[in-house]
C-alpha cells in the first residue's frame, strides 16, 4: 500500500513498502497518488538522526531492563558498572534492543561505527536502523539523544526518490527549535517504510 507522510509545512514523502516513491508538497502527492492512505504529522519531517556513537551504545553500555530498576536504575551502565553485572550472550542483545528502541525513540534512524559483538550485531541487523561508517572516535559524550552528545548532529542525506524510507517526524516549528528541544520531541520515527516509534 502507498502512503504519503505529511508534516505540518506541507512537505510529504510517498512510501511504498521499504522505499520513497516520491518527495514534494502534499498537495502534488495527493493529485498524483490520489488512492494514497495519507498520514499527517505535527511538525517537521526530516530525514532523522545518525548517532555517531553506535558502539559506545550497544557495545559499551547496558541499557537495563525496566524490571531492573529498583537495582540498576534507568540509565544506560557504563565504565565498572557495566564491569560488575554478568553479561552473556542474551543480556548483551536484550540491553542492546532496549538502547535501539531508545535511540528510535529520538528520532535515530541510523548509528556510526562498527560492531563486533554478535548478540549486539543481531540487534541492530533486526531493528532495521541503518549502520553507516566513521573515522576514529567521534568526540563528546555519547548520548541516546545526538543533540545531548555535544557534538554536530548529523542527518542522514535527504530522502529522495528511490531512497530507503528513513525518516524522522519531530514535533517543532523549525530545525532552530529541534536543535533547542532535541531528539525528545520526536513524534513518529519510521525505518525501511515500517513506523518503528510512535509518540503516544
């Protein structure tokens, strides 16, 4: 089924299955797609968000359970408290979906780095998010919110048509008022044309 997703300036993408169809002003959409399912979003779409620090994430981090909180709290653990937890093979991909579902959440549609730990490859393989390359250690402090990182967001390249259907929604006038309020006020975050989050 064909969708076209609008935000609050008018600018759609057309998705079908896993790819942009077509990109432009609702109104042209709708005329040229007209048995199109729409679906309008308060805000701004973009492209998303690239979180330059992927394996300081999922590799070096464990994001705990909600049932673990009473013990380790809500914050990913990182340094010796990631040192002092017992971590195999199904804890690391547990903690690993969990930071994914996290980064979705804000508006992150793909992750820098490499992964070498397979519970963590399997995560992200299965999420869907895109894994793009990098040089060397980007700085600042790896956050679950690329705005939080204290380094230049990155965008993935515009969608276009025939690109992935990757993209984010957030719920803000303008890209001065996204970089003010981050990736916090995303609304809808949609990865290979599935919405993977959905602001309640």
């Amino acid at each position: 089924m064909l969708t076209i997703h609008a935000d609050s300036r008018g600018r759609a993408l057309a998705v079908r299955g896993e790819w942009v169809l077509d990109a432009g002003p609702l109104e042209e959409l709708s005329a040229a797609h007209p048995l199109a399912r729409v679906r309008q979003w308060p805000g701004i779409l973009t492209p998303g968000l690239v979180n330059l620090h992927g394996p300081e994430l999922l590799e070096q981090a464990y994001h705990p359970d909600p049932r673990e909180a009473d013990e380790l709290g809500t914050e990913p653990l990182t340094g010796d408290a990631l040192a002092a937890l017992a971590m195999d093979e199904a804890r690391w991909g547990a903690g690993a979906r969990r930071g994914l579902q996290r980064m979705l959440a804000r508006g992150t549609v793909a992750v820098a780095g490499t992964f070498g730990n397979r519970a963590v490859v399997t995560a992200v393989r299965r999420s869907g998010i895109g894994v793009v390359g990098r040089l060397g250690v980007p700085g600042g402090v790896p956050s679950l919110d690329p705005f939080d990182a204290g380094v230049p967001v990155e965008f993935p390249p515009p969608r276009e048509s025939g690109s992935a259907a990757r993209f984010a929604v957030f719920d803000v006038r303008d890209e001065a008022e996204l970089a003010e309020r981050g990736g916090g006020s995303c609304v809808v975050t949609v990865v290979a044309g599935r919405i993977v989050y959905r602001r309640r």
